[in-house]
C-alpha cells in the first residue's frame, strides 16, 4: 500500500503488524479465513465513492448503470450458487441481514424461536442482549447437555407447546450436521417460518459437504465473510412467493422477495456499500469452481483428522467428533478453563477462541470450551500432517498450563516455522 506507507505511515504500520500477526500463527478461529487478492483489489477500489440506494434499475440516484450490473452480477452468482429463487447482496454484514429478516417476517413481539448464545447459536437469534431478544419474545431451544447433539424430538416439542412466528436454524459452534428436512416439517406442522443462518457452514454447503437449507427454508440468511472467502457482507437468500402469507400478512400485496428488500432498504439500511458487493460477485465466482470444492472437503477432512488426533490423546469434544469445518474441547471436567485454554494457545501462537459448551457450568466470560477451527488452516494449504502436528502442540500446550511462559516460546518458533512453508493468500509481506 505505498500511499497509505507514506500518507498516514502510523496506521499503514498497524496494517503490517496484523498481517505478520495472520501469517506467523495459526488462525483457528473457525469463523476466519484470508480473503484472495481479487477479493481485496474489489474491496479496496473506487465503487467506494458511489452512491446507489435502491435496487438495480430502480435507484434514486443517477448514474448508476455500471452499479446496476455489478450488483446484478453479485445476484446472478449467488442465486446460481445455492439454487435460490432470490437474493439481497446489500446488508452490511451478518447481523443486519438477520435484524431484516426478522422484520421482514415478524412484527416486533412475535415469538420467535433460536438457540440461546450460551447453547452456540448467534446474537440475533433471540438473545436478551440484542434488539431480537429485546424487541421478540424468544423461545430456545439447544442441543442436549449429556450428547453435545440437537434432538429433534425435544425442538418439536417446544415448537409444539410454543407456537413461534418463526424458527431460527444455524449456529456458531453447532459441529454436526444440521437435519434441515427435520426443521421443516416441524416449522410447517407449527405454521411458523423456517430461517436457516448458514453464516459459518456457507462453504461446506456451496462445496457439498453439508445439506443446501434452501429447498427446505422459507429464508436463509449469511455473511459472505467466513469460509466463503468474500468481504465482511451479509446477504439474504429467499423464496419469492410466501407460503404463509395469508396467516401472517393477509393484508399486504408484497410478496416474500419483496418484502425481504424492503425490510434491507429502506427498513434497515441506506445505500448499499458497492465496493463491497463488487467484492462479493468475486468471491461468489471464486466459490463456483472445481478447486473450492476440494477446498470445503479438506476443511471437513482436516477437522476430522484433528478430532480424532484429540481423541486419542484423551480430550473430551462437544459431541464426540466433527462433521464440519469446527470443533469443540470440552474441559468441563479439567481442573482449568475455557479461558485458560485459549489464553495460553494464544501466547504459543494458536489462535482460537473460548467458548461455552452445552451444560457448561463455567461463567460465559471463563467458559469450560475451546472452538477450533480449520477454514483457514485449509486456504494455506495444510493437511492430514499438519493436523497432526497442531494436535500435538494443543496437547503440549494443555499440559504446561502451569509453565506456559516457559513453554510457549519453543512451540510458538515450530508453529512459525510450519507457517513459513504455507504462506497465506492476500497476504504480501
Ligand atoms: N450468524 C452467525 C451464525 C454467526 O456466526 C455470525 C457471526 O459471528 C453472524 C450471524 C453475524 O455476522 P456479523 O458478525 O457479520 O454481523
């Protein structure tokens, strides 16, 4: 960035001690990854200065012909990506994307249903600190403390007794896979819209390896960010005509599609960040091709191989194993925490995050879980082998709580060793 370097060379120093800090450890986090040059040129160019509310061919600003087919272009491939009747690439990120579809389907005060924060679903799913438990009346529902796994028999139930407006299904550390079918039949038994959030999971699904919700769900909404590789955006993905319309809005003469638009803008938002949804037709490109299918396989492939590698070393994980990209260690029976855990993986060079597990007794903030993720690990290039190694680290790490200021330096110089022979994309230092 030679204008940033000397323009404003504080910020531009920032700028590279984060990118040493992304290629000389080992990011777990399972909800990042490193974004592809193309990605970045998009992000970073001049559709920046333009602005487009509206939609293409319907803006309330001139000169927008260029935009209207970037943005037509950002639809075209997601729709053709998921197989979806309509798309909305404009919410600025995940969260917005789910605060517009819940007004698009529920008037503030209906019940609607999600898994609670604690239990691995997300803030807007009904959460109390959030404008959707706020603003909602919520029901939960989560997996079951003794198998770390959903049972569908007890969501019917709640669903049953409950009777919501609509019914979240998605999580941010769920590591099974989800039974859309399951939650459609209990949405349609209860008459309630059925929401798939597939913020983290978007890439095993687009590369085959976990369910498509769309055939199953009235909406599904995501980041374009995580292990889609796109710039940190939301987007919606929706049927056209609404099967509950004349149940939940007889009086209305807008359908689903159009009611998801107008809950983006102008119910939530304002002009949409073009040099964004530039970058999302990228990676949307990016992620229809015979190599990002074998990417999402060997995030799947890689996660098993370091569950596995953790089971035989003794460590308990949420639900015994992975069928995703992430993995959950279970330290509710171990002397420390969570916390201690992540912190002490950090100062080795193994970034990831603490977590609570289902039935956790540990405060949210101290937690008895680590989330392990292998998204990114996987854009690098790294394999079965390098899981391997990982594993042992991790093992290494958990036994030297006690003398982790002594331990750390020596597993952080292998890690940067092993990050040097697999050099982040993006990433130019
Ligand atoms: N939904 C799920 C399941 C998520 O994990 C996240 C992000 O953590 C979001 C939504 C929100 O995305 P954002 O952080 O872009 O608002």
């Amino acid at each position: 960035h030679p204008h940033l370097q000397s323009q404003d060379p504080e910020l531009y120093s920032l700028i590279i001690a984060q990118a040493r800090h992304e290629t000389d450890t080992l990011k777990m986090i399972p909800s990042e990854n490193y974004a592809s040059f193309a990605v970045l040129e998009a992000t970073g160019s001049i559709l920046t200065n333009k602005y487009c509310e509206g939609y293409p061919a319907a803006r309330y600003y001139e000169g927008n012909e260029f935009m209207d087919q970037i943005e037509q272009l950002a639809i075209d491939r997601l729709k053709a990506l998921f197989g979806a009747e309509h798309a909305n690439v404009q919410p600025y990120s995940g969260s917005p994307a789910n605060q517009a579809v819940t007004r698009a389907l529920a008037p503030p005060g209906s019940k609607i249903m999600g898994m609670p924060v604690p239990a691995g679903g997300h803030l807007t799913h009904g959460w109390k600190v959030n404008f959707s438990g706020m603003d909602y009346q919520t029901v939960h529902y989560g997996p079951r403390p003794d198998t770390g796994l959903l049972d569908y028999d007890q969501i019917r139930d709640i669903a049953r007794r409950e009777r919501p407006r609509m019914i979240w299904v998605g999580a941010t550390a769920y590591p099974r896979t989800l039974d859309y079918a399951a939650f459609a039949e209990i949405a349609q038994e209860v008459e309630a819209y059925l929401v798939a959030d597939i913020a983290h999971i978007n890439g095993l699904i687009v590369g085959g390896v976990h369910p498509n919700p769309v055939p199953h769900c009235d909406v599904v909404s995501s980041t374009c960010h995580k292990m889609l590789r796109g710039p940190r955006a939301g987007f919606i993905l929706s049927r056209i005509e609404d099967r509950w319309q004349r149940k939940y809005f007889p009086d209305s003469n807008l359908n689903l599609a159009k009611r998801i638009d107008r809950a983006v803008f102008p119910g939530l938002q304002g002009g949409p960040h073009m040099h964004v949804i530039a970058a999302m037709a990228v990676a949307f490109k990016e992620a229809a091709t015979p190599a990002f299918r074998d990417y999402a396989r060997q995030v799947v492939a890689n996660a098993r191989r370091l569950a596995e590698k953790l089971l035989e070393k003794g460590y308990r994980l949420v639900s015994g194993g992975t069928d995703t990209h992430l993995l959950v260690m279970d330290f509710r029976d171990a002397p420390y925490s969570g916390k201690d855990v992540a912190q002490a993986l950090a100062k080795a060079g193994i970034i990831a995050n603490f977590n609570m597990v289902p039935g956790d007794p540990r405060k949210p903030f101290i937690t008895s879980g680590v989330r392990l993720g292998t998204p990114a690990l996987t854009t690098r290039g790294m394999k079965e082998p390098e899981m391997d190694r990982i594993a042992g680290w991790i093992d290494t790490v958990c036994r030297n709580l006690e003398q982790i200021e002594e331990v750390a330096p020596r597993v952080r110089a292998e890690i940067a060793e092993l990050c040097r022979q697999f050099p982040p994309p993006g990433i130019l230092i």
